[in-house]
C-alpha cells in the first residue's frame, strides 16, 4: 500500500475515499497518533488521516486526488 494523501478532517477523509472507491480503487485509512479519537470528539485529527492504496494503482489513485481535490477548497 502507498500513502498517496493526508487529510485532516473525517469528512475530507470520506470524500477521497468515495471518489478512489468509485474508480474502483481500494481504499486504507490509517490515522495518526491519536488522530481517531480527536475525529471522533472534534471532527477533525490534528495529526492527519493518511489514505493508502494499491501501489498498482498509485499513480491513477494520485491523478484522482489532483483533480478532484487540488485545486478545490475541501
């Protein structure tokens, strides 16, 4: 698996997740330090959700995430 992004809040998080899911790509989540109890209380991590995929579909995965999320306020 390849971390191809980090984000910072749990609705960032599932946004990335439905658009790589829907080009049928599998999805990881993996939140840092103690990052999934500070989502779950506050609604965002101050240490980031880490998205991981397929290192085969790394580059598709990663031109995804750019043009969805790059150039938008998410």
């Amino acid at each position: 698996m390849v971390n191809i992004a980090t984000v910072d809040s749990l609705i960032q998080m599932e946004m990335v997740k439905e658009v790589l899911e829907k080009a049928g790509i599998r999805v990881l989540v993996k939140h840092r330090e103690t990052g999934e109890f500070m989502s779950l209380y506050a609604g965002m991590s101050a240490y980031g959700i880490d998205i991981y995929v397929p290192e085969e579909n790394a580059e598709e995965a990663l031109a995804l995430f750019q043009a969805f999320f790059d150039n938008n306020e998410y």
